[in-house]
C-alpha cells in the first residue's frame, strides 16, 4: 500500500507570526509516528520559521513554487539552493493558479521538475482541467498533456522521489469537490500514463493527491479510492482544527484497511 501523504498548501496566508502559532498547534497534535506523511507548504516568508519549528517532529517543509535556475538575474523569484538552505524538503509545481495568474506552461513546469529532483527536492506536479474543458469533454487529453509534458525526459529513482496532484480547476475553492468517483476515474488514468512513463514498478508507488475543496468531511470517501494516495489541501489547511481532522480521518480510514 502506499503511504497516504496529506500536504497544505497555504497559498498567499498567513503573516509570519500566523504561520508559527498555526504550525505549533500542528506539532502539538502530531506527535506520534504515524504512517501518514503530513507537509506543510507555507508563503517563502515563513519557511525559515516555520522549518525551524518543525524540525523535531514528524511534519514535512514544502514549497509553493521554485525557479528552475540554481541563481541569476531573475528579480523576484527563489532557487532550489535556497530552498534546500532552509530545509524544504517538497515543493509544489504546476499549480493552476500559477498556470492562470502568472504564464506557468508545461514547459516551465518540466524545467522546474528537473531541476527539482536535480536537488533532490520531491517536486508535488499539479495537473488538472478547468471546467469548461470538462464540459467539453476534453479532461482526459488535458490531463495527458498536461503530464506528458510536464514529465517528458524526467527520470526518477524511486517512486517516492516524485508526488503528482490531480486538482480539478473547478473544485479549487469552489467548495465543491470531485466526487470520489470523478476522482477516481481521472486519478487511474494518471497512474496509466505514469506506466507509460517510468514503467509498472515505479508507477504503482508514485503517490496521487487529489485536491480541490478537500475538508474533513470528504477526505474519507476520497481516500479510500483505490488511485488517491493523499490530498493537496488549500483552505482546510488554515485552520488548526480542519487539516488536524482531516489528516486523523485519513488515519482511521487507512487502520480500517
Ligand atoms: P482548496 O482546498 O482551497 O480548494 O484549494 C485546493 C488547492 O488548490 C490546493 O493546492
């Protein structure tokens, strides 16, 4: 079986001081090995605090985003170097919001990945189609595009050394999540391309998170499909409580197994 792995993406929240009070009721509620891996992905501003206060426990430092480059003229953006330098240890690529608000395309997101496992970062591949492409009946083709390219001469040791996310463009923070069913279906087609890509061994133990409108009263359903080995959790994971259930949710589903 493969070991769930639940991950925050905190997007554009919380201050440095709203990380450390968010991330310390986080460690507090997690102190025990678990088999679940829980990774948080804070702003850059909080990654040296935050990666600090998690040293010590079992949670994970991700980021939100990287430059392909190790270093370079390139005002404004962040270099592998400087992730590793702080402990990250996940970072996420190919997010749709960075697709829509800020020109990312399958190209960069494939420079990005390379370089990523280049640093021995576990980049966290989004993939996902918005919902008029649903409508059209095109999910399928984006998603293969989507994968096909962002992944096109990415080689990988083990299956641990990547996560891919499916996260539907309508589900995020529409509060209206994927049924499981959807997920599912879109989320076994993924693990057939990945077949295609790195071969059985290696795809059977790639990790798939579904995300988009996670929350605690959904993950349960979701992450007893047979394809969905986490989530990819937006704003469930601000709040103390709610990522706390859902990550205790997906520990009793997966003792019911
Ligand atoms: P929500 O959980 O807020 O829908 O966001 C999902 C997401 O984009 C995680 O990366």
């Amino acid at each position: 079986m493969r070991k769930p792995i639940i991950a925050g993406n905190w997007k554009m929240h919380k201050t440095v001081r709203e990380a450390i009070e968010l991330v310390n009721g986080l460690k507090r509620n997690f102190f025990d090995e678990m088999e679940i891996d829980i990774v948080v992905c804070p702003p850059y501003t909080a990654l040296s605090e935050v990666g600090e206060i998690i040293q010590d426990s079992q949670i994970r430092l991700g980021a939100q985003d990287m430059h392909w480059e190790e270093r370079g003229a390139f005002t404004g953006e962040i270099s592998p170097l400087m992730l590793k330098d702080l402990g990250v240890e996940y970072v996420i690529i190919g997010h749709s919001e960075r697709r829509q608000f800020f020109g990312e395309t399958n190209e960069t997101v494939n420079k990005k990945v390379k370089s990523a496992l280049k640093h021995k970062l576990i980049p966290i591949v989004c993939v996902g189609e918005t919902l008029v492409e649903r409508e059209r009946g095109d999910t399928f083709s984006v998603v293969r595009e989507h994968i096909e390219n962002a992944l096109v001469g990415v080689v990988i040791e083990k299956p641990r050394d990547l996560v891919v996310a499916y996260e539907p463009v309508w589900a995020i923070g529409t509060g209206v999540n994927a049924t499981p069913e959807q997920a599912e279906e879109v989320q076994g087609y993924i693990r057939e391309l990945l077949m295609n890509l790195f071969g059985e061994e290696i795809a059977e133990g790639i990790r798939i998170q579904y995300g988009g409108s996670v929350r605690p009263d959904n993950i349960e359903e979701l992450i007893n499909e047979k394809n969905i080995d986490g989530a990819l959790v937006g704003g469930a994971s601000l709040d103390l409580n709610s990522f706390t259930e859902i990550i205790r949710r997906v520990e009793t589903a997966i003792r019911k197994h």
